[in-house]
C-alpha cells in the first residue's frame, strides 16, 4: 500500500463509464473493471452505463463514504466535458476535488479502434493503469480567490459591440465601448435594407446608437486603438490610443469646413462608389454627430479652420494615452469583406462588375446614388449574381491569382440570402429587369430564408447552378458583358448571357487587425483566421483566456440576428463574472521549487501567457535572481517545465514525479 504525503493509506476507487454503447460497444468493460480492481491500491472497481448520470454520480459519493475512497478514477469520455462534473461529484463526497483523476478511453480508445476489440480493451487497461499511478501520487489543491473589478471593454461598436454594450449597462455595470472608426455602427451601417424584415438596416440601427450615446453607464471611444493589455480575469489593464480628430464638440454639422476642403478621396463608406472630403462627416447618422479629419489626406492648408466660426477645428491636436481597469473584455471586432484581386470574374476592369457591397450602398436610400441601380448613368436591364466569391475556395479547384492570396475553404452563411433579397428588391422595382442568379448551391438556412427563395423564383429571378470546377467567364461583348455559365440544372449547357451589370457575391473574411488583437489577449484563432471559442457547443463565446469573451463575426461568420445573440450570450457570461465581484483561480499552475531556481530566465520566452518574471533578491548580502509566476495569469500548460534546465519547475496536478509514474505505468503489462 501507497501512503499520501499525510502518512494517510491511500484508497483508489475506480469508475468505468460504458457511455451507452459508445464504450461498451467495443471495449469489454467487465473484463476491464475485473483487471483493474486488482491493481495496487484500487479498493473497488466498478462500471456503469452512464457514469455522467445522476444515479452514478450518487453511487460515487456514496462509495466514497462507505470505503473510505480518498482518490477517485473514472474512466470515460474526454476530460474537456465531464471532468469539471466529476470533480464536483467528488467534492460533494467529501474529497478535495484535485483528489481525482480521468481516463479518457472514448476518443483516445474505442472511437479510434472500433475495429479491434480486444486491442482496444487492452488499451484501456494500459490508460485505466496509468491514470491509477498519478491516482496515487495526487495532492489537494486549494483556488484562490481575486478581487473583480466592476468594468467592462467592448473591443468593436458594431451592432454586435453596441448589444453587449447596452445589455451589461442595463445591468448596472460601466462599459467602455472602444471603437476603431471616427464612427459607431460597423458594417450594419453600410447595408440598404435587411432580411428578413425587410427594415432599413440604419431604422432598426440608428434607435440603438442613440441609446448608447445616452447611457450614462457607457462611455464611447471612437477613433481608439488597442494599445497594450495586462492582467488577468477580473484585473485587466488596458491602455488605449485615442487617435486625434481634430474636431471637438463645438462642432454643429455646419458643413462649410467640408465646403471649402479642396482635396477628395474615395469614400470607403460606399466601398469607392462616391469621392468624399478629407474633412467629412462618416455618414448621416454617425455617432458621434461632428466631423473628423482623415489625417492621412490632409495637406493642412488651413481652409477649414478659416470656414469654421465654432472654432471647432484643432489641427494641432495629439494622441492620448487611456488607461483602464476593467474585470472582463468582449471582442466585436467585426470582419473585412472579401476584396476580388483584380481580374477575378472581370472585377476591376469592368465598371459594371461591383461586389454586393457596392449594390447594397447602391440600393440604399442613403448610397451615393440616393437608392437608385444606376450603373455609368444608367439604369442596367439584366443583372447577373455569382455566388461563393471568395468563399468555399477548394484547393486544387479554385487557383489564387496572386501568391499572397489566401483560400477561404468555409461558407460565409450569409450570402445567399443577401443576394436573393437584393434580386426582388430589383425585380419589384422593375419587373423588366432581367436577374440571373449563378450559384453552387442555395442555402438560405435562417429562419422566414427559403420563403425568399420561393419569392423571387415566384418573381421571375433565373436560378442557375454552376460547378466550382468550372466557374462562369466574363468577357466584353458589343454593347455589354457576356457571363457564359455551363449550366448543371440543364444538363450542364454552356449558356451566354448579356450582362448590363454583374454582382460578386463576396464572402466574409476575418479582421486585417485580428493578429494583432490576439498577440495583446492571448487569445486562440481557428485555421480559418476568426476567432475560436473555448467549445464551440459547450462554450460558444468564451475564449480559453478566462475572462474575455467573443460576439458576432469576430467568431465567423454569421447574420444580424447570430450577431446580436452572441453579443448578448458573451454580455450575460461577462455579467456573471462581474456581479460575483470575486472570481476562484484555477489552482493547477506552475510552481517554482526556489532552492533549485537559478533565474537563468530560460522560462520566460516559452510562457505564451506572460507569467513568469524574473526579479532580484538578497540573500546573505549576496544579489540574485529567481523566476516568480502570477498564478492569476498561468494555465498550467507546462512549457516552462519542459525547459527549466535544474528542474525547478513543476506544474501543480501534472509533477514530474506523477507523469513519471504514469511512464512507468504504461510499460507494465
């Protein structure tokens, strides 16, 4: 018999979970407990259908009484689902909850050898027995408890931004709202009318702006950059750069500053379609509502500090630095859009070959053409949509133009339905107007979509399907373009259609700036670029940095309503944690054995969560150094271990002495 470090025998009880038959179906589980409740220390074995179930997790607790059990082992599922369960269990049995272990022999067992049994069941043996091993050698832990502050930073006031902003106001809490753009609003801003309601985007927007702006809990930072960020859950530092913008509060939408600017620029509000001032308001309804400067195109000349009699207008403004301490942050960032290289399906040699951007500003009762489809000055009597540009970009079927180009291999979800809604929207206008719509498939997934569907095939829009092995062409005829499309839904037919006006239907892509936001939170993105939540079922908006959380299109890419519901979801969590005013750490993180540190800082580098500093102390007169971790901000993850060239560091539940053990365990037969 094994004793613990308090001279206590030590009492192992085994759980074996048939998961239904996701276990049971392949492993033999009474042959599994039969060898392992004969392994040193086990005083029981036992298995059960569900071991998740309430009925087990009371037999757990009762067992632990009954036999005096001060270890438990449960072998089941994976860890990342049921071993915050398990733990409880064990608590509530009157263990310390560190006083147990998992074995997963699900995924790492019989859902990768369903084909061989009896290996399979041998394996199980081999990772129950392993799991015994560190049994014996586990110590209590103890969390530890932090102060929260009472704040919270929304990176990002788009809609989603806004939500989560408004929903933690409600709730009492302060809220920074820090936006990149002179602007609130993001890209909901830019849109015409939106599915399925058909509302103007800025009707249904513009209520909930106004509402920020008053909310006394929440202060806006507008033309503000993520500058650094320090800390841990409930104790985050973030500085802030305000960029200046060089035109205060006095400013009273006059417009002679705009009047009297003689330089123009693109407008990047209508995607390019329209030139706008160096000194400009963002858009109508902007918030805040005064004018900024675009630094950038600025040749200082000084006009519109003349034209100006509010004296609103302070070329010489700098940037400031703001500091905040909050308890929790969510990032909103938003997307980019999907931006054709030149020469993909004619996009940018063609005037009349836009992105669905561009139509949706034209279509807008506040675009650069007032609402009306007006291409060079004219109204186009066939318009044609290609679907998936720059989405679902397969490798050895689609061929990047550019070296630098990157394939976007997922659906952007929201295409679809954009594009259907914009075709009624030109057929009900004219029903002359001939629309095409080319796409690989259909899917307008939402709730009310497919009724779009049906409305515009009810209202004369042309579906065609195409194959992405062979995409539609552009080519220049006579008197307009020529789209040519090998037709799937009619045998696959090369047909040739005049084109007044051909619409890419561009996909979502992630945030230019998102590297960078991830390098200042710690926090993970997905191989498709956007943001990855902790479980994408369990924990759909938290990161696996606590504290911080994810909403709208920052996660991929999703629609107005997804967005909001996120945003809500990652307000609710931030508000849990926020009303607490305290948060428990995690116990399992590195531990610094100090008779065996020498501070040769070989730790440093490798801690991807900045916790572990090196610091100078005295010691009989003599300065040296030892490394120090912040517990609040290490996970436990062990790259510091793996290269403390003395061995003086261990992660606390994962020692060397433990995984020893379990090496030792795994080459027994």
């Amino acid at each position: 018999m094994v004793t613990a470090m308090n001279g206590e025998e030590v009492r192992i009880g085994v759980y074996i979970c048939h998961c239904g038959t996701n276990i049971a179906g392949v492993v033999d589980v009474e042959e599994v407990a039969e060898y392992v409740s004969k392994l040193p220390d086990v005083v029981l074995a036992k298995h059960y259908v569900y071991m998740c179930s309430a009925p087990a997790q009371k037999m757990i607790k009762e067992d632990i009484k009954e036999h005096r059990l001060n270890r438990v082992v449960v072998a089941s599922c994976t860890p990342r689902m049921h071993e915050p369960t398990f733990r409880r269990v064990v608590e509530e049995g009157g263990l310390n909850p560190y006083l147990f272990e998992m074995a997963n022999i699900r995924e790492h067992c019989s859902w990768v050898h369903q084909d061989e049994p009896e290996k399979a069941t041998k394996k199980a043996k081999d990772l129950i027995r392993m799991a015994v091993a560190k049994a014996r050698l586990l110590e209590p832990l103890e969390k530890r408890e932090v102060k929260v502050e009472g704040r919270a930073l929304i990176i990002g006031a788009g809609v989603s931004g806004i939500r989560a902003a408004l929903d933690l106001a409600e709730r009492g809490f302060k809220v920074y709202l820090v936006e990149k753009s002179p602007s609130i609003g993001g890209r909901m801003a830019q849109l015409g009318k939106v599915y399925p309601t058909d509302e103007y985007a800025l009707d249904i927007l513009r209520p909930l702006m106004e509402e920020a702006v008053s909310n006394p809990k929440i202060e806006i930072l507008t033309n503000t950059v993520l500058d650094e960020v320090g800390g841990y859950i409930g104790n985050f530092t973030v500085k802030l750069t305000v960029k200046p913008r060089y035109v205060n509060e006095n400013c009273d939408l006059c417009g002679r500053c705009e009047i009297e600017c003689p330089i123009q620029v693109p407008n990047e509000f209508d995607f390019g379609l329209s030139m706008r001032k160096a000194v400009y308001l963002p858009f109508r309804d902007a918030v805040p509502q005064r004018y900024v400067i675009d630094e950038k195109s600025c040749t200082r000349c000084g006009r519109c500090i003349e034209a100006c009699e509010r004296n609103a207008i302070n070329l010489k403004e700098k940037e400031k630095i703001v500091e905040v301490k909050v308890g929790t942050i969510i990032v909103a960032i938003g997307h980019d859009l999907y931006e054709p290289p030149t020469g993909e399906y004619g996009y940018g040699i063609y005037d009349n070959v836009i992105t669905m951007p561009q139509l949706e500003r034209l279509l807008s009762r506040n675009g650069p053409t007032e609402g009306q489809l007006l291409i060079n000055g004219s109204k186009p009597r066939s318009v044609v949509f290609i679907s998936c540009v720059g989405s679902r970009q397969e490798p050895g079927i689609y061929k990047p133009l550019r070296e630098d180009q990157k394939l976007n291999r997922y659906c952007s979800r929201v295409c679809c339905t954009s594009a259907i809604k914009n075709a009624i929207e030109i057929k009900e206008r004219d029903p002359n107007t001939k629309v095409y719509y080319l796409g690989r498939d259909i899917r307008t997934f939402g709730r009310g979509h497919e009724d779009y569907y049906r409305r515009a095939g009810e209202l004369g829009v042309i579906f065609m399907k195409y194959r992405a092995e062979v995409p539609p062409t552009i080519s220049k005829g006579s008197n307009s373009l020529i789209v040519t499309v090998q037709d799937v839904l009619t045998g696959k037919q090369t047909i040739s259609i005049p084109a007044d006006l051909v619409v890419l239907n561009v996909g979502i892509i992630p945030r230019v700036d998102a590297v960078e936001i991830q390098n200042k939170l710690k926090i993970t993105r997905g191989v498709d670029g956007f943001f990855q939540e902790a479980h994408a079922k369990l924990r759909p908006v938290e990161t696996p940095t606590d504290g911080i959380y994810l909403a709208g299109t920052a996660l991929g890419p999703r629609d107005i309503t997804d967005s909001t519901a996120t945003a809500s979801a990652a307000a609710a969590k931030a508000a849990i944690l926020l009303a607490k005013g305290k948060v428990e750490l995690e116990p399992i993180v590195a531990y610094i054995d100090l008779s065996k540190c020498d501070g040769c800082a070989m730790c440093v580098e490798p801690c991807s969560f900045n916790a572990i500093e090196i610091e100078e102390y005295k010691e009989n007169g003599e300065i040296k150094k030892r490394a120090v971790v912040n517990e609040a901000l290490c996970k436990g993850c062990g790259a510091c271990a793996a290269t403390c060239p003395p061995k003086a560091i261990y992660v606390k539940h994962f020692t060397l002495d433990q995984i020893s053990a379990m090496i030792d365990a795994a080459l027994m037969e």
